[in-house]
C-alpha cells in the first residue's frame, strides 16, 4: 500500500505542468477574481503542495503574467486578408466574447511590467492591420487606444451588472420602479419600463451598436 501511494505521488508530479498550473489558476480566477487567488488555494484545487508550484511559477505577479497571456492567446488576431474594418470588427467581437469568460482580465491586460510575447504579437497584429489600411502612425495610436478604451470598459460594465439569468438585474429594475413611482424622475422610469424591463432586454445588445459607431469615425477619420 506505502507503495501504491508513493507512486501515485510521483504521478501526480509528473502531471503537475506549467500548462496545467495556469490553466487551474484562470479556472479560479474565472470563479472568485484574482484578487482572492492565492498559490495555496491553486495548489489545493489541483492536488498539489505550494512548494510544487514554485518550481513551474516563482511568484503569483509571474503567474497572473502567464494568465494574462493565456487570454491574448485566446483572442482572433484581425484576418490578414480582409478589408480592416471588417478585420479589426471581428477582432473587436473576438476580444469581447474572451472577456466575457475571464472577467478580471480587463484591467490587466495592458497593466503588466513586461508583456509577454502573445500580448506584444496581439499588438502588433492590429497595428499592421491599421497601417496597412493606410492610417498614419497617429491615427493607428488614436484608433487603437479608442477601441481598446470601449472594450476593456464594456467588459468591466457587463461583469458588474447583475445576472440576468437568475432575474437579478430585473428584480432590481422592478425596484426602482417602485422608488421612481413618486418622484419626477420619468425618463429614468421610462427607460427602465419600456426597455430594461422587457423581455429579451440584454446590456450587451449594445456592444455592437458602440462597436460599429466608433468603425465608422475612424473610418471617417481615415479619409478627412
């Protein structure tokens, strides 16, 4: 028995990757933030002594680093063949629908000391499709911090937002609409009855609305 187990330890050794140690650390983060990510809770969630993790992960900054990797990695790079606009949109969508499953990721994406070789090769991916396009090197800076602004900022909002798929964000709204009731605040009222409140209402429907109407001034901006 003494031995079935010491070479069950050593399986599980040999199992314990760099890969595995990230992808167990974004699996948490994706459920309680970064915030509450410590080296002993991913040890624990993977069956692992902290001093294991050290040998694949020196630090929790270096780990959030890789994480933060494993997202750009995730996110479509705009097609190399496509006209930029449409590009940079599907580009754009990719971006969102990433965020949308690893919610602390916004603020961290551009925050890190030294961006690691996917974030630099994602940057540099949407520069060479705006250059390429024919935008100056001022416009591409402009075009590139204006989209990556709305992005990052939608997705913080959508993350912050009640759930509507428990009814939250409607039971919410139906209390406001109570507190409204007596006062002159009528187009908050109307707002919140005649939109938020009806079925199939969603935050994100208004992504690409946004998306599109910043696509079009740069694009107006391109020619002017």
């Amino acid at each position: 028995m003494a031995q079935k187990r010491k070479k069950d330890a050593n399986s599980s050794k040999q199992t314990l990757t760099r890969e595995r140690v990230i992808e167990g650390a974004i699996y948490l983060a994706d459920r309680s933030g970064t915030d509450q990510l410590t080296i002993r809770k991913l040890a624990d969630y993977l069956g692992s002594a902290p001093m294991s993790l050290y040998y694949h992960i020196q630090s929790k900054d270096l780990l959030i680093d890789a994480m933060v990797e494993h997202v750009f990695a995730q996110i479509t790079t705009p097609p190399e063949h496509e006209h930029w606009k449409s590009a940079i949109r599907v580009r754009c969508l990719s971006v969102r629908e990433v965020l949308k499953r690893h919610w602390w990721a916004p603020p961290l994406m551009e925050s890190r000391d030294y961006p690691g070789p996917e974030n630099l090769r994602h940057l540099n991916a949407v520069i060479g499709c705006f250059r390429r396009a024919g935008f100056s090197i001022e416009l591409c800076a402009h075009a590139y911090a204006v989209l990556d602004s709305y992005l990052y900022g939608f997705a913080l909002e959508e993350a912050s937002l009640p759930s509507q798929e428990d009814g939250a964000l409607q039971a919410i709204g139906a209390s406001i609409v109570e507190r409204l009731s007596s006062s002159k605040l009528e187009y908050l009222a109307e707002l919140t009855t005649k939109h938020v409140l009806q079925p199939g209402y969603s935050f994100g429907a208004s992504f690409e609305f946004g998306l599109d109407l910043l696509l079009d001034g740069i694009e107006r901006a391109l020619f002017e």
